[in-house]
C-alpha cells in the first residue's frame, strides 16, 4: 500500500504547555517501538529514505518512506511480519543500497498521545502528535519530546492554520527532519563498526557483504531461480569461514552459535544445490555417449530420479526458510554486522594481528596436504584437504581488500587447489548415485552397462582431478610458507 505523508515537526520547549486546538477531539495513546535499517553506509539516510519496522499503533508493520516531488513523502506499507525486510519494499530501493545489508542501525521507542483535529462537519483533517521518544544508537541513549502533525484529510491550508496556533503557544520548529536523523547523531564518528584500518573492521567488511548476499539472495533462493542457492550457499560458507578462521576477533560462543545455525542452513542449501549440478554433470556425460534407446533409458531414469530429490529439497528448504529458527539467523547476522560481538582483539589493528590468524589456517592446510600425501589413494584424507583450502581461500580473500595483491595472489592459489578438488569429490558423489540406481536395475536382469560405462568416466575424471588438485597444492603451500604479505 501506498500514500502520500505530509507532516510537520515541532520542539515543546521546557515550561511551554501544548495547547488545545480549535476541533480537538478524543484522545488516544500508543506505545510505539521502530526499527530503523540502513546499510552500515546508511545508502537510504544519504538518498532521504526511511526504513523502519514499526510495533503498535493503528499503522503497525513495515514503512518506506521516500522523497515526494510534491514535498510530502510517499509511505510504502507491509504487514509487520518477522524482522526480515519484506521483498516487495526493498525492491524499492534496492539499486540504491549497492548490494549492502540492511542491518538495524536505531531502536525509537515512543509513547505517543494522538489528538484527531476536526472540521464542523466532523472529518479528521488531521492529527496531533505529542511524543516523549527514547532513542539508542551505537549503544547511546536520548530522550526528548516532540510534537508532530500530519495531515490526515486536510489540506495545506489546515496544516499552516494549525501551525499558526502551535508557534503561538511557544513551539518553534523541530531542527530535525525524522526522529531517525536525531538518533542517528548518536552513533560514534566512525558510524557503525570499529575503525577503520583495525582487524574488526577488515573482518567485518567481508562478513557485511556475504549478509548482503544472503538478504538480497531470498526471494530467488525461494524461487528456484538459476544461480541462487549456489549463491546462498557460497555466502554461507565464506560467513561460516570468517567466524572460524578470524574467530579470536569475536566473543567465543556468540561465534560457535552463529557457526551452528550457518551450517544448520547451509545443509538445506546444499541437498538442492547437490542435485542440480549432478543433474548437469551426468547430463553432459551421457550426451557424450553413443545414443541408443538403452542409453536414454538410463538418462531417463537418471533425470527423474535427480529431479525428484530436487524438488522435495528445495520444498524442505523453503519450509526451513518459514521457521522461526531462520528469522533468529537472520536477525543475528544483522547484529554481526550493526552490532558484532567482538573481542578486544578486534580493536588491534589489521597488520598487527590478521596476518597471523590467517597463517595459522594456512598451516592447518599444509598439514593436512601432508598427511594426504602419505597415502595419495586415501579420499576421506584429500577431503579434509578440500575443506581447509577453502578456509585458505576465503580467508585470503578478506583479508584482499587491505593487503592487496599479495592476499589476493594466495587467494588464487588456493582457489585452484578447491577447484581440483572439488571436482574430485564430484565424482565420488556421482560415483554413489550410479551405484544406487544400478543395483536395483541388475537385480531386475536390466543392462546395467551405460552405468558402468558412466562410472568409468567417473573415474577417470578422478584421476585427472586428483593430480591437477596435488599439482596445484605445490605453488599455494609454497606462497603460503614464503611470508605471503611481502610477496
């Protein structure tokens, strides 16, 4: 819904009484609590957008309110649902916020006394506001009391009238705009977060976007639209992997928790995200192979059978996404970003301390690349190694934007060793599915052939991932163990 906001704020200064307006009706009061979100760039301060998530009152729910260029301001509702900004209203603002999470930035708790002023014939032109507002931002806290009339089904003309009465009785102006803008001149000077340059503000910079891509990634993560879970999926891991990798920056059982609830979703993520790229992959494989109607057959049963797992994931996921347990992640990742809980090692600065968490993931990786090597056949070993290059990877590439290149490099490296093998566990997974289907189709007297023949493949593209993967662990331990940050 809709409409166009005209309102004007006014100051009650100490010892001055609101007086009682000609066509005063009955009174009525609220308590008032708003959450205000912003990115942590306040994009929607900048560009005069409010958003906030507004409990009780007669327009309790979600509003935006915007520039209007007829001066007022248009408001865009939605119900008050969770704490997760409804699609159809950052869909409004979306370009704006240049792929940022929105985050909580102000808490404005008001008790309001409502006075609906009346015309002869008993229409509401408009309302007057008395508000004794507590506001907290950035952890400090403001009252004060304002005073504030909107129009209802008045005009301009009402409006200045009422104006007249108010300024006489010794109000003046409100040197605000929004409640907002007073509470948002709480926040320290440099805003929401630690200081730039610090190992915190590093760390969170990168947590901030993979939130971004979370939030933005919903509405088609529910849709089922191409890319979306792998994108949400990717977000989580790096989120789970900052937590761990850097997790002396934040208080220790605040991190442990979100890494739990994070795995808790990237589980449901990934069964959807699983069955669709095994989908393609045996897709490609079996378009490889000679047609024949035995072959289709197979490729049939192969579609059906990823299609279905497909499907009842992806509805197991959007279930999951409905819980209260998910609108607790979300709100949790936006406090990570607003309002971290963090260690006083996050105050240290990013060169001192980030450089040395980092190694220590990085030698994870290289003891376990170690120990894989002992018995290069052994998959559950080139797993683990699979898993701790990634938290390399990750962790290089927060760490990118302040070391710049020599971060960025260690990155790369690191990427191709995941890459390798990645693919390596690609085919053990398909390696599982054919083995599945083909033992019912042999105990039918079936031809299990194109299975075998799909298996074969399989293999061989283990093969060859395996040693690209041991190659390229060569260069990233290497650039690991050689001092990265003077590379």
């Amino acid at each position: 819904m809709t409409s166009i906001e005209v309102e004007r704020k006014y100051e009650l200064p100490s010892g001055v009484t609101l007086p009682t307006l000609a066509g005063a009706g009955e009174q009525r009061e609220h308590h008032l609590v708003a959450t205000y979100y912003d990115t942590p760039d306040f994009h929607l301060a900048w560009a005069g957008i409010t958003l906030r998530r507004r409990v009780g009152g007669a327009d309790e729910g979600w509003h935006v309110k915007s520039p209007d260029p007829s001066g007022g301001r248009a408001e865009h509702h939605a119900p008050v649902g969770s704490s997760r900004v409804p699609v159809a209203l950052r869909a409004l603002f979306e370009a704006r916020i240049e792929g940022g999470p929105l985050v909580p930035v102000a808490i404005v708790a008001n008790h309001r006394t409502e006075t609906p002023i009346l015309d002869a014939v008993g229409r509401e032109v408009a309302v007057l506001c008395h508000d004794r507002v507590e506001a907290q931002a950035g952890g400090r806290l403001e009252s004060w009391v304002e005073v504030e009339v909107e129009l209802v089904a008045g005009t301009r003309d009402d409006l200045a009238a009422i104006e007249v009465d108010l300024l006489a009785a010794g109000l003046r102006r409100a040197g605000h705009n929004s409640k907002l803008g007073r509470a948002l001149a709480l926040l320290p000077a440099n805003g929401l977060g630690l200081p730039a340059g610090t190992a915190g503000a590093v760390v969170g910079r990168y947590v901030a976007k993979q939130v971004a891509t979370l939030q933005a990634s919903e509405a088609a993560v529910r849709a089922d639209l191409p890319d979306a879970v792998h994108r949400s999926r990717v977000a989580t891991r790096r989120l789970r992997s900052a937590l761990r990798t850097f997790g002396r920056l934040y208080k220790r059982t605040a991190a442990r928790h979100l890494r739990e609830e994070l795995a808790w979703h990237a589980e449901r993520l990934g069964a959807p995200r699983d069955a669709e790229v095994l989908a393609e992959r045996l897709e490609a494989t079996m378009t490889g192979l000679l047609d024949s109607p035995l072959n289709q057959a197979v490729r049939d049963n192969l579609s059906r059978t990823l299609a279905a797992e497909h499907s009842r994931a992806h509805a197991e996921l959007t279930a999951s996404m409905d819980t209260a347990r998910y609108d607790r992640l979300h709100t949790a990742l936006a406090d990570l970003v607003a309002d971290p809980p963090v260690s006083k090692r996050a105050s240290t600065m990013a060169a001192a301390l980030l450089p040395q968490l980092l190694d220590a993931t990085l030698r994870r990786a290289d003891s376990l690349a170690r120990l894989a090597e002992q018995d290069p056949t052994d998959l559950a070993h080139w797993h683990e190694v699979r898993k701790a290059a990634k938290a390399a990877r990750y962790g290089a590439e927060t760490l990118s934007p302040a070391f710049g290149e020599p971060a960025k490099s260690l990155a790369r490296a690191w990427e191709r060793v995941t890459e390798a093998f990645g693919e390596v566990q690609d085919t053990v997974v398909a390696e599982e599915l054919l083995d599945q289907l083909s033992t019912p189709a042999a105990t039918a007297g079936e031809d299990v052939q194109p299975y075998l023949d799909l298996k074969a493949l399989e293999v061989a593209r283990r093969i060859a991932a395996l040693t690209q993967g041991r190659a390229a662990l060569v260069p990233a331990r290497a650039a690991s163990a050689s001092g990265w940050t003077t590379i």
